[in-house]
C-alpha cells in the first residue's frame, strides 16, 4: 500500500533513515529495516574529517616519517584504511539487509568524490548520495557563479557515476528553480531537499564558537515543502523530503507536495526505531480514510500544476484576513 519508487529503486516504504550515527553500524541498520524504513543511508564519509585525522596520526609518529617517501605511503595507508572500513560496512549492510542500501559522500574536491563513489557502486551499493553545500562567504563570487558551479559538479558526477545518483542540496542558490531544474536536465535521479549543516553558536561564557543544535526541529520542514510543492511537477527527477520531518503527518504533507519519499534523522534518535512504524502506520491509515490504495494516488496532488490556487506554494508574506 505505500510502496514508492525513489530513484528508480523500489522501497516498501517512502520513509528513508538518513546519513547519521544511526547508520554508521550494521546493528543499528538490521534494526531500521525490522521497524520498516525503505532503504538507509549509510553515514556520510567525510574527506575533511578523514584528512584531519590523518594529519593528527601524522603528527604523533612524525619521529618515524622523516622522508617524505614515508611520509605519502603514510598518508595514503592511513586514508584507504578509512575508505576500507566505509566498504565492509557497506558490503555487510548488503549481505544482510534486504532494503537498499544507499552510500553517502561528502568530499571536498571532484576527484575524491568521484573515487569514493565508483568504489561504493562496485562494492555494491544500491545508490550514491552525494552532499553539496558550498558556503559562499566570498563577496567576490557572484551567485550566478555558485550556481555554475553546481551545475558543473553534478554534470562531471553523473558522466562519472554508472549508478542511482541523488545530491542533497542546501537552498541558498540565487534561482533554486533553475538550480533544480538543470540538475533535472543532467539527469540526477534524486534531489534531497534540504541539507541541514552545522549551524554555530557563541559559547559567552568560554568565549569561543560552539556548535549549534545537530537536530532537527518539527517545524523545520517548510521550506522544503515548498520547493518540493513548487517543482516536483516540473522534473522527471525524484525529489525526497528532508529536515524536520519528525511524525507521520509531515511525511504525508510532504508525499502531497510531490516527495517519492522523506529522510528522516532526528525523530529516531530521539524516539527510536519504533517512530519509523509509527510513520508508516499513520501513512497507511490516512490514506484508508481519504480512499487511497496506493501512493501513487497521492504523490503530487497538491503539486503547484495540480491544483488551481498553485499560486500558493509561491507566497512569502503574511496576509492578514479580516472577518466579517
């Protein structure tokens, strides 16, 4: 009854556990299957954090790398370590999972994320998610150049991947439309909307800069239920719900709006796995109530092409009704 297709990949339900500490364990991801999730996504690789502990081992046995031949071979090593331990997690989801298995990357530069993603396709996995977020913080670049550069990574990633592909994207582009619209064009097959980055915060007492809240709130879904409402009617490309979707009310509003299906992160952490069935049921006896039997009858209703008042998923101010 809520089976869905979400990047040409068949799932028994259109809730998805995102990249997190929740499925970065081969228990933690048995589990998410046996409450009902229809598909993971393995924690994202990050090359910084990669790179960062490299550099520190580096340092400890710099007694040991005094040529620079020691050195490389060390760096090296120690990177495909890391790469290695990615995969047999990988390769072990895939021997006992049953749901797709989707691998994320989060690199810094094009030739790392193409060489992570080849080796997590030949090693099985189902997907790639890729996470693409720049931080424009150079008044020099003009938007019209960030979202150049976008169009760029995603045309060099899908000539290179031979696999599902989907990029988890932020919303701060100068015309998403169009952003959206181009990563369609390249032939993406799935666009998470949106990515939810570190967010930092002043420690007054330490004087220093902190780390803001890594979860999520129930209220956060907004912007992404409107961009999925505004363009899933206007692309062939999946577009998958993100941030803030914490019940199964919000994954219905976001099936509406025209998502194949939804990440969800910070609802299983804080409730555990049981939210994922949760989410399910809710789906499942909603659609028994309005007379739906399957997904497809729903995905997209509301889409702005779908319904006469499309005019407002584009509203951006607060109008003010007065009664009579």
């Amino acid at each position: 009854m809520i089976e869905t297709e979400y990047m040409g990949l068949r799932l028994s339900s259109p809730v998805i556990v995102s990249s997190g500490p929740l499925t970065q364990n081969i228990v933690s991801l048995k589990n998410a299957e046996k409450a009902g999730a229809g598909a993971v996504v393995l924690k994202s690789i990050f090359e910084e954090q990669i790179e960062a502990d490299v550099s520190r081992e580096m340092e400890d046995n710099a007694e040991y790398l005094s040529h620079s031949s020691a050195e490389e071979f060390f760096a090296s090593s120690s990177r495909d370590w890391y790469i290695d331990r990615y995969m047999k997690l990988l390769s072990e989801a895939k021997k006992e999972l049953s749901i797709p298995v989707i691998a994320s990357v989060s690199a810094k530069t094009m030739d790392s994320w193409i060489e992570y993603a080849e080796r997590f396709i030949k090693c099985g996995a189902d997907g790639i998610e890729l996470n693409y977020y720049p931080i424009s913080s150079d008044a020099g670049i003009s938007g019209a150049e960030v979202d150049r550069r976008l169009i760029s990574f995603a045309e060099k990633a899908r000539a290179a991947i031979d696999g599902p592909l989907s990029i988890k994207i932020g919303y701060k582009y100068s015309s998403l439309a169009n952003a959206i619209s181009e990563l369609d064009r390249i032939g993406i097959d799935g666009i998470v909307l949106f990515n939810r980055f570190f967010r930092p915060d002043i420690d007054i007492e330490k004087i220093e800069i902190s780390s803001g809240s890594p979860v999520s709130q129930s209220d956060e879904y907004g912007e992404a239920l409107r961009w999925i409402g505004l363009m899933s009617g206007e692309i062939k490309a999946d577009l998958c719900g993100n941030t803030g979707i914490h019940d199964g009310a919000t994954a219905v509003k976001m099936l509406l709006s025209g998502a194949k299906a939804v990440e969800v992160c910070t609802a299983v952490i804080q409730h555990g796995f049981s939210v994922i069935g949760e989410m399910n049921s809710f789906i499942e006896d909603w659609m028994s109530r309005h007379g739906y039997s399957s997904l497809s009858q729903v995905i997209g209703l509301l889409s702005q092409e779908h319904i006469e008042d499309g005019w407002k998923w584009e509203r951006t101010q607060f109008l003010k009704t007065i009664g009579q």
